[in-house]
C-alpha cells in the first residue's frame, strides 16, 4: 500500500490498516520531514508556543513500530495506476497493490491586482506559518482578509502578539452557517472586544509601497496601508496526481461512498476527495474518518459507523465545538438555547419537529463539551428531547438521551 500524503487523513488511513490487521508493506510518502497536525498552526504554532514536533501526528518512532515506512520530505509527482506505480520527486518508483490518495489542498489565491506581493501569505502549510511568524512583530499591521476559521483564528494570535489587526469579509457575520446567526454574530463581536477592526467589505487591489503595502478595500475612497496581508478565503484540492492519471475529478477527486476513484486499485481519502453529487467537508474529522473508511474498504471489512460531522475552533481563549446542521427557526424547525448566549459556557440546539416529537440535527457550544458530545449522540440515535427540559442548565444531558 502506497499511501501519498501525511495529513491526518493519511495518517488515518494508515493507521487504520495496522489496527485491522493488514500485515502487509505500507508506504507513506510526505512532503515535510514527519506528518504534523495543521489546526494549531493558526493558535499555539503560529505564536511560536509550539514547535513541529510538538504538533507531530505520530511520534517517530510510532511508524517503526508499526512497520509503516515513512518517506519524508518527498513529493509523489506521479501515479500510474495500470502499472502500480507511484514516482516520487527524486526519481524514485515505488509499486503498489493500492494507491491512496491523501493530498489535501492547497490555499487559494483570488486574482487580486497585486495579490503577488511578497507581503501577502497564505497560512496551509508550517512554511506557511513560519514565513508569517517572521513578520507578526509587536505593532505590525496585519490585513486578514476572510473572517472565516482560519481568519478569526489567526486575528486571535496576531492580537495576543502585539499586532495591528484589521479583518475584512463581505458576509456579516461570517460562518452564520456553521454555528446559527446568533453565535455567530457574538463571535464577530469579539474582534471589537479584542481590539481588532471588522469591515464588511471585500478587497479590490493591493499595491506595494515604500513603507509596506497599500489596501483598497471596496467602499473605502482611500486605501489604507499594512505590513503584511493574510489571505483566508478557503482552500481549492490538490486533484493534479489524479487529473494527470485519467482519474474523474470535479472539484476534488471525485470517489464513491467506500472512498474508491474512478480506478478500482486507487482510493482518496480528505480536503481532495469529494463524494459525487455532495459537498466537500474540510474538517479534521471528517478527513480522518474518510481515512478509516479507506482502510476498511482495502481490508474488505465493514466502516466505522457514520456520525454526525463535527469541528471545532479556538479564539481568543475560547473554544468552540459544533455537530450536525444548524438551522434558524422555523415552521419545522426550532432553536432551543441551553445558558445564555455570549456568557460561557452555553449552547444551541437546532431541533427539528418530527410530529409530537422534537429531535435534535444540530448544536454549537462555546466551552461546553460536553453538550456537543451528548448532541452528537442524540443526532445519531435519533433521540426524541423535550426542548424545556433541554433549555434547563439544572438537567442532565446524559438522562436525555435515555430518550
């Protein structure tokens, strides 16, 4: 097995496959010295309180002892399916009973008039975080452009750094789909309380100047001048490997509900696959699930159970969770808050009316675990809730579920 790509869902997958009992070669092929996790390299890595190995997804020695050769600092520049063969960068060809493909995206770059500055960065990699680090220096003016996780959540270190901030993003607020209209709109308030400007606008153009780079945003009659721009407007998958192998790709690497491509003997797993006539979903556990469903499917075992999707940010010391579909109210649908919104620890839950009965399809919790792990649960069982009952802080969310 040749697995291309050491993200968490590369790393699942290979994972998966030692623990099903596949006692075969497994090869794991990664651009940087070791897999590494990539959510702290917006929080703790970007701030420099967490080096790589501190945000290593595996020990080194994990891959030893699990007979998983690890191939780092290499990139997989073709795949031959009909011939199981992957050719890496350094001209080595290694063979294959079954590929998978796990590689991610990469940042977008809208065609921004002077987007190709050198002062203006993405945040994918820890290159990427490394090359921004140098530049966040106390007093420096920081445009982030997207409000979205990534944005919010690099606004929040480069505060705590001492930065300048300004962020700008034509929705208001931004991420409304995620968490509900409400939560959301508190989440953006938090930028004002923390010293960071919030435009709801768009960027028009950048151009260098002598003292750094000049910003004009859409609604502005001046432009306005920063040290450094950070583009966060989302991530486009690296579909090249497949696309250049004949492999059905629109919009990712498109695969099927065991994770196989259009070629039997090649599977995609994370940010590049994407399950025809569904939307990608670019969370950490969803891409580490893909992987376990891959292992599953090579090792002819049924997946894992399917539970409703997850994920999780962290800004400006809290931490937010959500799971499943947030909706506002309406004639089918109801909103039922536990706590009060923007005083943590609180939490919403979207029940949908099924008859007499209120089930619950999704919740957002601000420092409360705990009401997102017992949502989850309710959402997979179908759990009937009685909405006063789980409006009452004084209820147990575990006496809930007993339905």
């Amino acid at each position: 097995m040749v697995v291309v790509g050491g993200g968490i869902a590369g790393v699942a997958t290979v994972a998966a496959l030692r623990g099903g009992g596949y006692v075969g070669e497994i090869v794991l092929v990664e651009k940087a010295e070791f897999p590494y996790d990539r959510p702290p390299l917006s929080k703790e890595y970007l701030a420099g309180a967490r080096d790589l190995k501190a945000v290593a997804l595996q020990q080194p020695e994990w891959y030893a002892d699990q007979r998983i050769d690890l191939v780092g600092d290499s990139v997989a520049t073709a795949i031959r399916p009909e011939m199981g063969e992957v050719e890496l960068s350094d001209g080595r060809v290694l063979t294959a009973d079954k590929i998978v493909l796990a590689t991610g995206g990469r940042a977008v770059r809208p065609p921004i008039p002077g987007g190709e500055s050198p002062r203006v960065h993405v945040l994918r990699d820890a290159e990427d975080a490394d090359a921004l680090r140098e530049l966040l220096v106390e007093g420096a003016r920081l445009l982030i452009v997207g409000g979205g996780l990534i944005g919010a959540e690099a606004a929040s270190t480069a505060r705590e750094l001492g930065c300048e901030v300004v962020l700008v993003d034509p929705l208001d607020p931004p991420i409304a789909a995620a968490v509900g209209h409400d939560v959301a709109t508190w989440l953006q308030s938090l930028h004002g309380v923390h010293g960071v400007e919030t435009v709801v606008t768009t960027l028009e153009s950048l151009q260098e100047t002598a003292t750094g780079i000049a910003a004009q945003l859409a609604g502005e009659a001046d432009s306005r001048e920063f040290d450094v721009v950070l583009l966060g407007v989302g991530m486009r998958p690296d579909t090249d490997l497949a696309h250049a192998a004949g492999l059905v790709t629109d919009r990712g690497v498109i695969v099927d509900g065991w994770q196989v491509t259009s070629h039997p003997d090649v599977l995609a797993v994370g940010d590049c696959a994407r399950l025809r006539d569904h939307r990608r979903t670019e969370h950490w556990e969803a891409a580490q699930h893909d992987g376990q469903r891959a292992a599953a499917t090579i090792l002819g075992i049924d997946p894992p159970a399917a539970t409703a999707p997850w994920f999780w940010t962290d800004r400006y010391h809290l931490h937010v969770e959500g799971v499943g579909e947030m909706r506002e109210a309406d004639a089918e649908t109801q909103v039922v808050v536990r706590g009060t919104v923007g005083e943590p620890p609180f939490s919403v839950f979207t029940l949908r009316r099924d008859g007499e009965a209120h089930r619950v399809v999704g919740a957002v919790a601000v420092d409360d675990s705990n009401a997102v792990r017992a949502a989850r649960r309710m959402i997979d069982r179908g759990t009937a809730v009685d909405p006063e009952r789980l409006a009452d802080t004084g209820t147990d969310l575990r006496k809930l579920l007993r339905g």
